[in-house]
C-alpha cells in the first residue's frame, strides 16, 4: 500500500484510515472541527503543539507562503 511519494507507512496512516472509513462521506465545518481540536487538547494537553501545528497548516492552505507557519 502507497501512501504517498514515498511507500513509508506510518502509524497514524491506520487513524487517518480509519477516520476515512467511518467518518468520510460526513461534511463538517471548520467550526465544527476547530471545537473537536479543543475538546482533544483539553483532553490530552501533551497534544497541544501538534494539534496547533496542524490547525494553522490548516487554516493557512490557501496562502502563497509558508514563512508564517510554526516549527515547533
């Protein structure tokens, strides 16, 4: 199974299959998805940077450049 350029399967390739499987005929909005994002690092704070990375790669997709987006 190839998940991209590279044929490296990682472990989150399962979740983000899985989230596929069940979860991808649903449309949700970004509101939507932003309030699961907290509900998470209230949750498991030892997630917050990680979740932050992606919300604001997310948030920034349209944008010409990358300078803005955190390194961690």
């Amino acid at each position: 199974m190839t998940t991209g350029p590279s044929s490296t399967i990682y472990f989150t390739d399962r979740g983000i299959e899985e989230l596929e499987h069940r979860r991808g005929d649903d449309e949700v909005s970004m509101a939507w998805l932003a309030e699961q994002f907290s509900v998470f690092v209230d949750l498991f704070p030892e997630f917050e940077v990680p979740v932050e990375r992606l919300a604001t790669w997310l948030a920034r997709l349209d944008d010409d450049s990358d300078d803005d987006l955190p390194t961690g």
